[in-house]
C-alpha cells in the first residue's frame, strides 16, 4: 500500500523527529488544553457531569501547591498527596472513597512501581470510582478509558486505522488512530480498562507486551510507541463475573490486585449513601430536600440485612435475594427518592418516596425475590418500633 514516496513514520520530519514522536507532542498540546479548562473548576458549562480532575480541580490544585514530598516521574502529586485527595484531610480536600487507608496506600503505591493495579470487587464497592479519582490525581486527566465488554476488540487496546486515510495515504502516523492507552503510553499517563474480565482472553493478552515491554509495537509503520514515565494501568473487574474470562496467568503476574470490600459498618455506608446522594442532588440541582437520615439509614439497614441473611441484631436469619443491593443501588434509591419528593411531595423524604425504589432494587426476580421481601416484610419491619408507615408504604408499593 505504501509505495515508498510517502514518508513512513520511521522518518525524520523537517523538524527532525519521528512522525510518531511529533504526534505524541501534538496529543501533549491537546491534553493541555483539557487541563487549562480543568482549572476553571466545574468543567465546560452545561456537562452532565464533569470528570473527577474538572471537578475537584480546586482540591488537586491546593493539594499540588501543599506537596513537598517527591513526586514519582510523571505524577502531578507524591503519593502521600494522591491518598489524601482519595480519604480527605478533614478540612479543605473532601473524602472520596471511604474505606480501609491501607488499600488505597497498597494501589497509590503500585502505580508507582511498573506493576499494573487490579481492582476487584462486588458490584458497587467503588471500583470505577476510586480508578477515576487515581487518574484524576496522579495523571490530572481520567479520561483515558477503554470500556471493556464481550466485543471489544485489539484496536481498542492497541491502536486502529483511519480507513479513508489509510486507503488515501497509506499506513502513516496520521491515518493511524491510537487507542486510549497508546495516549496514556505517550503522554506518561494513567489508563484505565474498566470490567476487563469481561474482555474476550486474545485481547486481553494485547496487554501483556505493553504492561511488560512498556511498548507498543506498530509494525505497519516499522516502529513502536515507547511509555513515557508516569504510564500505568488500572484494570477494574467484577467478582460476579468471576470465570467469565479468567485473567490469563501471564497476565494477572503483571497486576497487583486490590480487592475493594463491602463498607465495613452500617455507619460507613449511612455516611457513603448521605455524601453521594447530596452530592449528586446538587450535580442534578434538584430542589433542596433536607437530607433526610432517617430514610437513609432505613434503605441502608434493609439492603445490609438482606445482603447478609440476618437482621442487625443477630436474631433473625433472612433469605438473601438474587440482586446484589450494592451501595450503588442504596444511593440511587434515595436520590430517586429525593427527586420524587422535590417534585410531587412536600418537599420531604417521606418513607413512601423510598419504598418504590428499594422494592425495586430488591424484587430482581418478581417470583423467588417476591417470597424474600414479603417474607421481610412481614416478620422483621412490621414488628419493628418506628417503621409502621413504611412497613404500609411498601406494602402498597
Ligand atoms: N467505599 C466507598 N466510598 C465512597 N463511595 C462509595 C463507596 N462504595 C460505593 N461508593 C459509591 O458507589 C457508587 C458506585 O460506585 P462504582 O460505580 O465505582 O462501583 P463499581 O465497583 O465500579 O461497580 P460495578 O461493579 O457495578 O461497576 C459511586 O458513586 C461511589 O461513590
Ligand atoms: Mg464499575
């Protein structure tokens, strides 16, 4: 296809570098401009929702100018700085994910060796969350992404063709279209590949020269994409999916693994639920509606119950039904629960705006999920003191 005339990417332009190398500067002027409009604060106007490096452009910025210790190469913060952005400081930098400190130092730390980290978890615990902060803080852009799926194929891992260029000119740099990790190779950055399990096992394999050789070979154009420092990879997978494509053993030697648990008290995730779900009230600039407690830790003791088979005090052994009842799940029932007040109610969270929402979230099955609730129901919150009016709203629910 190429029939010599064309300059391959191997050599030299005018201004005597490679064409690949002249494009990875090209893409660093375009990451800056994404940084400069990060330092405005919240994101182009009108976003849905902005990235983590947008949003909190504030707190990175304040923790960069605080920040003595060393920096690994490439990284915007030390590691000491990332884990506070992630856990808070108490004042200024809010906490972000709320957990053990120990694991979020074990996955700050990895990314600075030249071993890739592998979060896993049930479904909800934060995974995509804490992978986006990580980006954000250390590489300052999260955008890096590949969503892994049954159909994702080589190209999103390693790079594809820009066909109408490449029957034009040719394989040249320019038709070349680089995946988001060739990016996060040439600029020094953090990639991410979010439920990698579920990516089918040839293409997962793509990633074993580049997460060992630090390289990504491009033979078409007789030459290869060498990571800058600061490159690393955050992999995200699911336990549930656990046997759908099994990480390969050469590839899961090149991962450190950090296993994301359930928040550890009903406390924690009360305060879990209550910081999301005012925060996402703002993000969607519902009417103020006061942070209703109360309802909140109903939906949390009801989701921590049933995903243990056993009430809160030990007592009652339960059905578990076949969802997960994730925090996720808890902190959109309450936020659909808010909406619903803001907008028909009186303003207040009322135990029938969360009922629709957590018979929702627990009635996956309607048959054999439909016996566990009633069951529920029945014997566990229509005895118990205080929960009356919502033992009647879900039943009519
Ligand atoms: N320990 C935690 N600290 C802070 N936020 C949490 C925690 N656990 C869950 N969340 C919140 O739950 C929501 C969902 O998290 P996320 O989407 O990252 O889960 P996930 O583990 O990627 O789930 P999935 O396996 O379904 O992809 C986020 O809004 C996050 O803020
Ligand atoms: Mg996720």
């Amino acid at each position: 296809m190429n029939d010599g005339t064309i300059p391959t990417a191997g050599e030299k332009t005018a201004g005597g570098r490679t064409a690949i190398e002249q494009s990875a500067i090209d893409q660093t002027a375009t990451d800056q401009t994404a940084t400069e409009r990060a330092a405005g604060g919240q994101g182009p106007a009108g976003v849905m929702r902005p990235h983590a490096e947008e949003q909190y452009a504030e707190e990175l910025a304040l923790l960069a100018a605080a920040d003595e210790r060393p920096r690994p190469p490439g990284w915007r913060l030390s590691p000491q700085a990332v884990v506070t952005y992630l856990l808070g400081d108490g004042a200024k930098i809010t906490p972000k994910y709320v957990g053990p400190r120990r694991l979020m130092e074990v996955a700050v730390s990895t990314l600075a060796t030249d071993r890739a980290l592998l979060l896993l978890g049930v479904p909800g615990t934060a995974k995509t969350w804490v992978s986006e902060h990580l980006a954000a803080a250390i590489s300052g852009d999260s955008t890096l992404l590949v969503q892994g799926t049954a159909g994702t194929a080589e190209e999103a891992i390693r790079y594809g063709w820009n066909y109408a260029r490449l029957l034009a000119e040719g394989p040249t740099d320019a038709a070349l279209v680089p995946s988001p990790i060739m990016r996060a190779m040439r600029t020094g950055s953090i990639a991410r590949i979010e439920e990698l399990t579920r990516v089918p096992s040839d293409v997962q394999d793509a990633l074993i020269t580049v997460l060992s050789e630090k390289s990504l070979p491009v033979p078409e154009l007789n030459t290869e994409v060498q990571a800058l420092r600061g490159f690393n990879l955050i992999a995200t997978a699911n336990d549930r999916d656990r046997g759908v494509n099994e990480l390969s053993s050469a590839l899961r030697r090149r991962f450190n693994t950090v296993v994301l648990p359930v928040p550890a008290s009903a406390d924690d995730e009360v305060e879990i639920v209550a910081r999301r779900v005012a925060q996402l009230g703002r993000a969607l600039e519902l009417p103020e509606v006061p942070a209703a407690m109360e309802e909140i830790r109903r939906v949390v003791t009801i989701f921590r119950e049933l995903r243990s088979g056993m009430t809160e005090d030990g007592r009652t052994t339960l059905k578990s039904p076949t969802g997960t009842l994730s925090t996720a799940e808890a902190i959109s029932v309450v936020t659909n629960g808010m909406a619903l007040a803001a907008h028909f109610g009186d303003g207040t969270l009322h135990p029938g705006d969360v009922a629709a929402g957590i018979v929702g979230a627990v009635i996956k099955d309607p048959v054999s999920d439909g016996v566990v609730w009633r069951e529920y129901l029945e014997t566990v919150v229509r005895e118990r003191s205080g929960w009356l009016d919502f033992y009647r709203a879900a039943r009519d629910a």
